[in-house]
C-alpha cells in the first residue's frame, strides 16, 4: 500500500468493530455516496469500497491492521472500544461522517437536538419545583425562629452552650460567628440559619459547614490517571467492559495497566481535564501541537486515541509526531483558521495552490488526507499539492 488510508475512519467505524457493523455502515454509505443517487464525485464510492473489501475479508483485514497499527503506533493490547452492544452504531462512528460528506448527518443532528431540547425543558421544570419546595421550607422555618438579631440567635444556642464544661468560651466563639453572620445579606443569612443551629453542638455544626464550603472543589482526571483516581472523582461506574468503563452512554477508556487513555462524553459529565480554553489563544491550524488545541479548545469531550480528539461532533486529528493533520466541524465550531477570505480573490480552478483556494474560500471547515471540505461542497488536491477536482454539493464553491 503505497499510500496509507484510515479504511476505519472512511467506513465511520472504530478499529474494533464487527464484521455487522462495518457492513451496516458499508450499506449506509453507499445509499449516499454511490453514483445511482446522484454523487458525481465517482472517487469517494470508490474508496469507500475499497475500504469494505479490506475491512469484511478476515485475512485482509488482519494485515491490514498490521499496517494501521504501524502507522499509529499503536500498542496491540491497547485496543479499545467505546460502545459493545450493536444496537448503539451511531455511537460508535463518532462522526467520521463529515469527513466524507456530511448531508447523511442532517437528519440525525436535527432529532439530537429536538432531544436536547425536551431534556432541557425538563430540568428546567424540575429546577423551579425545586426551587418552590425550598422557598416553602424556608418560610416554614422562618415562622418558628425569633427575630434575627444578635441577642435572638446566641439564645437560640444557649442551652446547648450552657451544658459544656468549657460554655464561656464557646459563647465567645459563637458570638463571633454570629456577628458575622449578621453582615451577610438576607439570601446568605437565611442558608446560615440551618438545622444545625438547633442542635447541641450548633457552633461545631457552623464550624463544620464552613470547612465544607471551602472544600468544595470540582476534581478531575486526566490521561494516566489510575482507577482509583477516576472513582474518586467518578464514583463507581455504572458497568465494566474489558479495559472501558461505563457512565450511561459516556464511557472511560484504560490501558491494560489500569492507566487512562481515552474516554467519550456523551449523556454524562466525564470530569477529565487537560487544561483551561484560553479566551486569548489564537486559533490552531495544520502542524499546531495539542497544547495549542487544548489553549483554543479547552479540553476535548471525547479522545478515542492519540490521533483523534473531539469537541462534541467535531472532531481534531493529529499525525504520529502529535502535530495537527486535519479536522472536522460539524456541530461545534472550532477555533481553527489556515487563513482569511479575499473578497477580490480570482476564483481558483484545476493546477490552483491551496493558497489560492483559500483566498477564495477562507479556511475549509474539514479537511482529511488531500480533500478540503466547505460544508458538504469538496475540494481535491494533488500530492504536489494543486487542485485536481471539485465537487459542489450545499456551499457554492468559487471555482472556473
């Protein structure tokens, strides 16, 4: 194979899928891409099939994946998948779709987000019956509690004082919490008089309470992070398949070492980090390294190997030095630019520089291996790196 292909990534499957599950995506494909439907572009069929006489012969598959293995260098027992049960395919593509066309995804992307929005609108719900309970308790409690000034509130903790041996001094302590109390705002105030007040060790309850509040801090994981670390961040997964860790939907992914190599946020928080997004970074672009994505991008949602990040839908790719290859936008804007559009930009044609398709187009919202995506619409260029095809689908491409 003189050239290498990701066969995987054109069929929108992992490197573990089944043999059923890259022929349902084989079949996918081909209602979308093949000529009978009206695809001119004859070359993305083309390789598409490519990569399913691959990928569906046992015995080609294995030296292939010799080769992919190679190419990314990576480990054999590092194999992982996201997603084991094949009613989830859509799942387990993660998006690779846009990277061929992204005209099948549409409709996905649409129900997604009328689900979304049915969610949304029932936390919300839930949020303001919450929110009514409490302001009900609240003013349940106010009614039995004496008026809130100073004398009031050190009475109400006197008789638990009074039966310390050391009750001086804990009504010294207690009066400086409460003349502390007295400077907060009513909202504050109110949260402060909590049950604990009337209990015998009210002020040790207060201390207590303090110390929780300055405590409360959002852990995170990272990649190399043990098992241990995940479950004290994560708690305990919800089911336990090989080497990947199960959240609903989302999932954590461990080498054989029980290290952190991946995971995929999908309907549930995965508290990994990997640095802060950087409102002032410039945007990434080809040959930029991943602290430069990470400061742009901030931590990605999903990292399914080195090679592939991604930030919900879209998606980042990285060659073998880690250094930026191509990307993917698709639901979620990146912060990506290879250059800016010239409004007196000549339009570009067949032996054109990538230059000048820029100046034509601005900087493409995909690229994989030699093709350049604005939306739907495709840009194919030459190993000498000229323009040899293109192919207008939903962006009006600015081409002779």
């Amino acid at each position: 194979m003189e050239k290498f292909i990701d066969y995987y990534e054109i069929l929108q499957v992992s490197p573990d899928a089944s043999r059923e599950n890259i022929k349902k995506s084989y079949r996918r494909l081909t209602k979308v891409y093949h000529p009978d439907t009206g695809n001119k572009d004859d070359q993305i069929m083309k390789i598409i099939n490519e990569a399913y006489e691959n990928l569906s012969d046992s015995e080609k598959r294995y030296d292939y994946d010799e080769i992919y293995r190679k190419y990314y260098d990576e480990p054999v027992e590092e194999k992982y998948e996201f997603q084991t049960n094949d009613h989830t395919p859509e799942v387990q593509n993660y998006s690779f779709a846009k990277e061929l066309n992204l005209k099948d995804y549409r409709e996905k992307i649409i129900l997604t987000g009328m689900v979304c929005l049915v969610i949304l609108i029932m936390f919300l719900i839930l949020g303001w019956a919450v929110n009514g309970m409490k302001i009900v308790m609240q003013k349940k409690r106010l009614k039995s509690v004496p008026d809130l000034s100073l004398s009031n509130i050190a009475l109400i903790n006197f008789n638990a004082v009074n039966r310390s041996t050391k009750g001086f001094n804990k009504l010294d302590n207690a009066l400086n919490y409460f003349n502390r109390a007295i400077v907060l705002d009513s909202k504050n105030l109110l949260s402060f008089i909590d049950d604990s007040l009337y209990e015998d060790n009210g002020v040790e309850g207060i201390k207590k309470l303090d110390r929780e509040k300055s405590w409360a801090k959002k852990a995170s994981f990272s990649l190399g992070s043990t098992e241990d670390e995940v479950k004290e961040v994560m708690g305990a997964p919800e089911s336990i398949s090989y080497n990947t860790w199960s959240y609903g939907l989302s999932a954590i992914v461990f080498n054989n070492n029980g290290m952190v190599i991946g995971w995929n946020e999908v309907d549930q928080d995965i508290k990994a980090s990997m640095g802060e997004k950087d409102p002032l970074a410039k945007p990434f672009s080809l040959g930029s390294n991943k602290n430069d994505v990470i400061a742009a991008m901030g931590t990605p949602t999903g990292i399914i190997s080195d090679t592939t990040w991604y930030y919900s839908l879209s998606s980042v790719r990285f060659n073998s030095e880690g250094k930026v290859a191509g990307w993917n936008e698709s639901n979620l804007a990146l912060k990506v630019s290879l250059g800016k559009k010239k409004e007196s930009a000549k339009p570009f044609g067949k032996g054109s520089t990538k230059q000048d398709v820029i100046y034509a187009m601005g900087t493409p919202t995909g690229i994989i291996y030699d093709l350049w995506y604005y939306g739907s619409s495709s840009v194919k260029f030459s190993l000498a790196g000229r323009v040899e095809d293109w192919n207008e689908v939903d962006v009006a491409l600015k081409a002779v």
